[in-house]
C-alpha cells in the first residue's frame, strides 16, 4: 500500500502528495537516496550490518517523512551510526538537534559548526530576496519553508567536529571533501567504493524556485561566497563517483562525468546575473 503524506513536493515539478516508495531509490547497492518535499537526504548502509549513516535530515517538518524513510528501507532509529551535515542551513539539520537527543552523534566541518550551533546565520533570508520573494515560484517556496519549520530553532550545540576516525568507522566509509562557497563549511561526502557523491547544496538538479532540472547552481543570494561557488562545483572530485546526490532536485547518474559547462548558473528571473556576495 502506498504511504501518503499531505507535504508538498516543489523541487521543480508540479506540487504532488509526497509517497516514500516514489521518494525513496537505492542508487547503488546500500546506499539510498530520499527525495524530500523541498530538501533531499542520503542513508548508507552496510552489508551484514543495521548500521547506517544519515547524511542531512531535512526540514523540521519532514521528521515524519525522514523516519518513513527509515523504515521503508528496513533500518531502524536506534541503529544509526552518526548523521553527516553538509551544512547548517535549516533545511538540512532540521531533525538534527532530535536525532542528537536519541544518542545519534552529529558530524559537522570544523569550519561549520557555527552555522549548526547557530552562533551564526549564513543564511538566506527575506531581506536577502527582496522584492523577489513576490515571484510566483520564489514565494511558493518561500511559503513552504516557512510551513515546514525554515524559521524554527535547529540549533545542535552537540555537534561535533568531523575527524578521520569517525568518518572510516561509519558505514560507507566515507570522506569528506571541503567546497566551502554555499557556507564557509559547506562539505560534501564521498563513498569512493560505491561510486557516489553527496554535494549538499554546491550543485543542485532542480529546486522549487528553478524553472530549469539538471546540473546547476543556485542563485546568488542562496550562497554565502557565491563568486567561489563555480569554482568549488567544477571542482569536485568527478574522477571518483559516477552518481551524485544533491541537496535539492533528484540524484543524477553520470558515469561520464560532467564537463564545467554543463554546469548552468542561477542566472534566471527573477535573480539576475551572480556577483558574489561574500
């Protein structure tokens, strides 16, 4: 039976009920995907184990949709070995502070983790979007954020500095790779073995506010040091992973690669050309 959730989904498609066996996909063997509402997440699993590492959490009103997830793969709450944050926006530790509470240690780049403590604020806000925020995709998802808990207190003042042997303990065994650019910490993280990269929110496939899917950045306001954010996309590590997970739209298979100009800017109405505002 399929399990219906009243959230919308916005990352450039037409709203629709959210389902978790439409949402859910395992990329690669153990490693599953979770398209959210409007903010993805990534769990890695281990063979012979029910341990898993969660990467993000999304917003604060998608707990039940992150714990549907869980179950719908077969892991359970109890058994998660740490969550990984690409970075502290509230659309991304949304459930951090809860999962913090049931024992689960939270994982952030030293360079972050006073955006997850909430000590500071590189985030986009109204004032940032101004009279933007009235175009009819900016302020749907401007509406849904709000709805889904974007104004709430997601601080964790538990989060912890990521460090190389806690990284290779965890299921996955992944590492992390520093872009900065989006947030000053903003991380992404490589399971090397599967093939696969979790990029955050330094390269996206589709967002709410997009009129565009595939490859792409965000508009200049969404970015801290938005004139270094090009520069840290084309320079992930494509030799190493062959399907990657963004932090917004769905996961994208790219047993080739990507060449920097298939990388589309944020460039789009109502946002203008980028210039950088860090």
């Amino acid at each position: 039976m399929r399990t219906l959730v009243n959230m919308e989904c916005m990352q450039g498609e037409q709203m629709r009920a959210w389902n978790v066996q439409d949402a859910v996909s395992e990329v690669r063997p153990g490693v599953f995907f979770v398209q959210g509402p409007a903010s993805n997440w990534a769990i890695f699993t281990e063979a012979a184990s029910p341990r898993f590492t969660l990467i993000d959490s999304g917003y604060p009103g998608d707990r039940e949709l992150l714990l549907a997830s869980m179950e719908h793969i077969g892991v359970k709450l109890a058994d998660c070995a740490a969550l990984l944050v690409t970075h502290g926006h509230s659309d991304h530790i949304g459930s951090a502070a809860f999962l913090a509470a049931q024992g689960i240690p939270v994982y952030a780049h030293e360079l972050e983790l006073a955006n997850v403590r909430r000590e500071v604020m590189e985030q986009i806000t109204v004032k940032d979007l101004g009279l933007r925020a009235l175009a009819p995709r900016v302020l749907a998802w401007a509406i849904h954020a709000i709805r889904a808990g974007g104004l709430s207190d997601v601080a964790v003042p538990s989060v912890q500095p990521l460090n190389e042997s806690a990284l290779v303990s965890l299921p996955g065994e992944l590492s992390a790779v520093h872009t900065g650019g989006h947030t000053t910490g903003h991380t992404a993280y490589l399971d090397p073995k599967r093939g696969v990269l979790v990029c955050g929110d330094v390269l996206i496939s589709g967002h709410a506010i997009s009129p565009v899917r595939g490859p792409q950045l965000l508009p200049e306001p969404f970015h801290f040091a938005a004139a270094t954010v090009f520069a840290a996309a084309a320079g992930l590590p494509w030799e190493d992973f062959t399907c990657l997970l963004p932090g917004h739209g769905p996961w994208l298979d790219l047993p080739e690669g990507l060449a920097a100009e298939g990388i589309r800017s944020g460039d789009y109405w109502p946002f203008g050309t980028p210039s950088g505002r860090g």
